[in-house]
C-alpha cells in the first residue's frame, strides 16, 4: 500500500508540474501573439503609408 501511495504522490506532482508549465506556456503564447499581431499591423500601415522607391530589407527594386 504504502508504494502505491508514493506513485500516487508522484503522479500528483507531475501533473501539477506540468500544469504550472501549460500555463506559462500559455501566457507566453499569448503574449507572443500580441506582438505578432502588433508587428503585422505596423507593417501594414507602413506599406499604406508607402510613397515607393524606397526598397526595405530583403525586398526587390520595382525594376526586377
């Protein structure tokens, strides 16, 4: 009895080691998805707000 009692004690363990993980996973996740969001919304309006001519990064020349 007093084995199973111990497997019993570290399966809780595990399974509360792995919920504190899913959950700061998730709030990472979250997180990391604000800033994407954040990230494709200014790129958008930097686009709308461009006159061209200017190339960005690894873009090609209109001329290609």
């Amino acid at each position: 009895m007093t084995e199973h009692e111990e497997r019993l004690a570290y399966l809780e363990r595990s399974v509360d080691d792995l919920s504190e993980t899913v959950a700061r996973q998730d709030k990472e996740i979250a997180l990391l998805t604000r800033r994407v969001q954040m990230l494709m919304e200014r790129e958008a309006e930097r686009e709308a707000s461009q006159e061209g001519g200017v190339v960005m990064g690894d873009e090609r020349p209109p001329h290609y």
